[in-house]
C-alpha cells in the first residue's frame, strides 16, 4: 500500500460507528404471551465517538471494538424480560456508554410484531443519550 495522505491537523467533528440490524429473539412486552413466546427484536445503533486516533494509528485498542458491543447488546435482549421497549432501549443505551470511548448513542428497538391490533410494518423506540462528563 502507498503512503498515507497528509492533511495537517485534522479535528474529529462528528464520528459514528453505525450498527444496524441486529436481529434477535426477545421476551419483552405487557403480554404474558410475548414472555412466553417471544418475538423478533430488532435493534440499530449510532455510536457517537472520537475515530481520529483510530484512523491515524491503524489500532483497535484507539477505538470501540464493536464486536464486545455486539455481543454485550444480544445478551441483554436475549436475557432478562422487560415490559417496555423503552426500558430496552435505557439498557442498551446504558451498554454502549459504559465503554470509555463513546460520547453519546442513538438506540432504536424496532419490534415488528408488536400486538397493536392491526397490521404495521414497524414500531420503534429511538432514543438518544449522552454521557455525562464527571
């Protein structure tokens, strides 16, 4: 591989690590049938974090390993029930902050066969979070 451009000092602005589509089985809901049975579970997330590092090192250690960020966020859907997607939605959003990388997330929970009693593509909770510095 060729050399490296050079720009100069560059400042991270806005960077993201976007994950969209995790597609997992779930308990959640108000029915004791979706405790029971279970659903589809569809989650997307834009984490907001400094890549310039990352970028200029070539290191993994200098960003959010996303694959631990993956897994963590499979095992809280997968695991203990909740009644509301927007508890979900707190939890993984509290998942992806706990990392010492990111700034802030968007979490969306999509929960395409939520028993609304008629038919819709999609309901999603989207919620956005900040980390609050200390």
């Amino acid at each position: 591989m060729g050399e490296k451009p050079k720009y100069g000092r560059v400042e991270a602005v806005s960077d993201t690590i976007a994950i969209t589509g995790l597609r997992l089985r779930g308990y959640h809901g108000v029915f004791d049938h979706e405790k029971r049975d279970g659903q589809e579970f569809v989650v997307d997330l834009e984490i907001e974090l400094d890549l310039s590092s990352a970028g200029s090192t070539d290191e993994l250690q200098k960003t959010l390993d996303y694959s631990v960020v993956v897994d963590q966020v499979a095992q809280r859907v997968t695991g203990e029930s909740v009644d509301l997607i927007e508890t979900l939605a707190h939890d993984l959003a509290q998942i992806v902050l706990n990392h010492p990388q990111p700034t802030a997330v968007t979490v969306t929970v999509h929960k395409p066969q939520a028993p609304v009693g008629h038919p819709v593509q999609d309901i999603a909770v989207n919620i956005r979070r900040e980390k609050v510095q200390s």
